[in-house]
C-alpha cells in the first residue's frame, strides 16, 4: 500500500475512533488529522468535507456489518438460530470493544442516528438504507421461519423493524449503563416478539 | 418573573431547543447566549459550566415527563391500559414536535445518551437515573398486571427494561426516519414482551 492510501485510512480509522468516542457534531478536521497524523492538505485531498468523511466511516463501517449479518442470517443453521447467533455475536462484539476501550461504544449507525439525523440529510438517508438493509435480511429470516410454522406475524416488515428496534434500544442501554449483559435478553424478547412457537429454553448454541 | 430568573429561564428554553435541534457537544456557550439573547456574562452567573447548564435541561425536561408519566403510569385505567395511553401520548407528543418544528426530535434522554454517555460522567448517571426511575414505574404496572394474572413474566424488572427499550428503538427509527406511525406498533410488541393474556386487539381508548 502506498503513502496515499495509507492517509486515507488513517483518517478514515482516526475519524471512525473519534466518532465512536465522542460523536460527529463536536469533530474538526483539524484534530481528526492530528489524530491520523496526517498533513491537514491531505484531508481534502481525500474528502471534500467533514460530511463526506462521515459517509464513508458509516460506509466502511457498514460493508464490514453487512458481511458479518450475511454470513449469519443467510447461514446454514435453522432460522431462529441464525437470529440467537446474531445477537450472541453483537453481544460478543460489543464485550470486545468494551475490553479495549473500556466502554461500551454502541451502535454506530444508531448513535449518528439519535445525534444528527435531523441536521445532515445525506447522512439520514444513508442511516436509513442500512437500517431498511437490516429490516429485509431480518425479515427473509422470518419468512423462513413463518413458513416453517415457527412463528405467528402478520406483518413480517413491521416484525423486523421492532426486533431492530428492539436490538437498538438494548444497544442504548448497554452503552448508557456500560454494562453488555443488557443483551442477554435479546434472543427471549425476539422470540416473545415474533410469537415464537418454539421452546425458549433451548441451550444457547454460543 | 424578574429580569434574572428571565435570563435563566431564555437560557434554558434556547439550550434545550439547540440540544434538540443539534445535539450537545457541537453547541458552544456563545451560541446559547446568542440565541437566548441574553449577554456571556449572564451564562455564568446561573451555570458554572455547559455540563452544569445540561444536566438543568435534562432535570428540566424530566421534572415535565415525570408528571406526565405518573399521572398515566399512576392513574385509575387497568394497568396494561395505562401502558397503551403512555405509548399513545408518546406518539402524541412526537407528532406535535414535528408539526411544530418539522422533524421528529425524538426522546432527550435516549439522543443523549448516545451522544455523549461515554464522555461525560455526571451526565451518564443522571441519565441512568432517569432510565431507571422509568423501569421502575414500567415495573409497578406490570407487577399489578401480573397480580390480576394478565401478562406472564418471569423477571418484572428485565420485561420493564424491555419495553422502555422498544420504546427508545421505536424513538430512534421514528427521529430517523421522521415518521411517527413507527410509533404505532409500541402497544402490540408491549403485550408481545409481557406475554400479555388480554385480546390485543381491544380498540385503542386514544
């Protein structure tokens, strides 16, 4: 890799830490290149401004997400698993960055959405095309799942959107209370939400 | 009202509106003052710091819930009724603010608490406080429910966080997507987590 790219993710990964530490609004891109150790030239040399910087932390971030739910939700275990599996693995993930950093970051997409989605409108709709993007893989899984007879919804759409919702909100408390363990109750509060036919009490697969 | 507590107050009402509107971290004191029009040197006679200003809006703002929330989490309704007219005067409330200032400004509580729960620790607990003084008054409702053999839970305090949760997930995808019917499916997905006995669809009381 070259000296030029190797600006680029250094700005990138310097701007996806700061985000994650202290959010988008309060951000210069004069420290985000001092964090990046990088000339203040090369910023827009690379990104026309802060909003485009934004976009594509949310971009990067979310290519590694969407291969992360694409690898689960659309896996070989039965389709309720699939759904325990990702919740395991977002509980798992936010332990991980709580034993780096000492707290619990969150949600990335989540956090930009309840800080700026009212002021950026390029930011909101890319925030909205994930989270519709997450809805649909959500919801093929419970297609699977009501054609197996295994859950009783009658709007699938409306189904996905709240077990995200749910995912979300729990993911707020977690960060607010520094404290994982507020998704144990992801995978019971999925099932309760679909109407899950199934025994609940089933071993977690982890 | 004198002039003084009139400065205090404009300064509120001007933070309060600018933390909707843009969060806390990206506001500086100058702004405040500005669009409270009151003069730097006031600020600092009423708040010792931005923190300090935060944390009057945050009480502020949850003195106001707090009366709202007893009056129907308290009141003479059946128990999990009174959870429906909490969820309906939620998405009341949201729809007035977007009338009134065209985005969906969402839950105070929740936008800071992703915003900035990590950065600044007097805030983080204050906002804990509120989150679990509202699991508290969720939990007194559903425990009466329970007694009265209307819903099934196991752990009163985990289903009461569960539903506040769904309720800050349904906030957030509303405040993104500036659409208050996200709210609408807030008292169905209640029933669902409390594994509720009651015909679920009983016509709305709103």
């Amino acid at each position: 890799m070259g000296r030029t790219s190797d600006a680029r993710e250094k700005i990138l990964a310097a701007a996806r830490s700061l985000i994650e530490l202290r959010g988008y609004s309060a951000l210069g891109v004069a420290e985000i290149c001092k964090a990046a150790g990088v000339p203040k030239g090369s910023f827009y040399h690379f990104f026309a401004s802060k909003e485009v910087l934004a976009l594509a932390v949310i971009d990067e971030h979310w290519a590694v997400q969407l291969r992360d739910w694409t690898r689960v939700l659309r896996g070989e275990a039965e389709p309720l698993q699939r759904l325990r599996q990702l919740f395991e693995e977002t509980e798992a993930a936010q332990r991980a960055g709580q034993q780096s950093c000492g707290t619990v970051s969150g949600c990335l997409f989540g956090n930009l959405s309840l800080e700026m989605s009212n002021q950026t409108e390029g930011i909101r709709e890319r925030l909205q095309q994930i989270f519709d993007a997450q809805v649909e893989m959500v919801g093929t899984v419970i297609t699977e799942a009501l054609e197996r007879g295994e859950v009783t919804v009658s709007d699938i759409r409306e189904a996905a959107r709240s077990v995200v919702a749910q995912l979300e909100g729990q993911v707020l408390f977690a960060k607010l209370y520094n404290d994982t363990q507020r998704l144990d109750v992801l995978w019971a509060n999925c099932l309760a939400l679909l109407g899950a036919r199934i025994d609940q009490d089933t071993p977690a697969a982890a």
